[in-house]
C-alpha cells in the first residue's frame, strides 16, 4: 500500500516558522515518523511539499494512480483550494486532513475547512503526531475495505 503524504504553504519551515504554535519538529523529522509508521503497518509513504497549489494539483494528476490514500495538510489552502479539493476527490482514494493546530481555533478567529466534509479522516490539533495517526487511520480503512469487497460487503463511502 502507498500512501501520498502531501504538505502546503510554509510547511517547510516547521520547526522554525512560530515554534509556539507549532513546534519545534522539522518536516524533515515528520517524514521520518511518517515513515516508520507506515513501514510498521506494511505500507510506504511518498512524500511532496509545495507552496503552490497548483504544484500540489499537478503532483495529485501525476500520482493518482500510483497511492491508495492521501494525507494532507493543505495548511493556508485550506478553506480556498478548490481546484486541490477536486483533484484529491477524482483519484476516488480515501484522504485524511492533518491540521497541526486547532484550525477551527487559529487566532482565535473561525475557520472554514473546505476538505472536511470530503475526508475519511480528520485530525486537528493533534500536533505533528496527526501525520502518523492518519496514516494508521487510512491503512486500517484501506484494509478494511479490500476485505468488505472481497467478502462482496461493501457499503458506499470511505
């Protein structure tokens, strides 16, 4: 199983960008647990930051049929991504939302997430440790699912 580990705008500077709010944890650091819990879990986890949606759009077209979930932070994309949002959707893969903060709390101030509605799992506030529990989360749906169509039980929706 591949998972797609996709990061958004200003995602590479974790561990330096608003170390009070986000923490001191690199994305390089993120990668490497990301990793290893997928590696635990039978499962290989592919990587790409940008901070450009429409690199995201492009990465999402390219890979869509080589993942079996995706991951993502789309981080200040989060409630204007729509051509992101759609090409996530189209791949028919389950995706899960990672949101190192409380998005809906960010400075205070209320929040729309326009991937929520759409994601199999969604985790916020959870830190960096989100990543490895949506990759959990995703395999174990994943897995869940190959074996409810093998048995011919499946329902509709991830």
């Amino acid at each position: 199983m591949r998972i797609a580990v996709l990061h958004g705008p200003n995602l590479n500077l974790l561990g330096e960008r608003r170390p009070e709010k986000y923490g001191t944890t690199t994305l390089a650091e993120i990668t490497t647990d990301v990793d290893q819990t997928a590696a635990r879990w039978g499962a290989t986890a592919v990587h790409y930051q940008s901070n450009h949606e429409g690199a995201l759009v492009d990465w999402v077209h390219a890979h869509r049929d080589a993942v079996d979930a995706i991951v993502i932070n789309p981080a200040g994309l989060t409630p204007v991504a729509y051509s992101l949002l759609d090409a996530i959707r189209d791949t028919d893969r389950p995706f899960a939302v990672v949101h190192i903060s409380q998005w809906h709390a960010l400075d205070g101030k209320e929040r729309n997430d326009i991937f929520a509605p759409s994601a199999a799992v969604y985790l916020a506030g959870a830190g960096w440790h989100g990543y490895a529990l949506a990759v959990e989360a995703l395999v174990f749906k994943v897995q869940n699912r190959v074996a409810a169509e093998a048995s011919g039980n499946v329902a509709a929706g991830w």
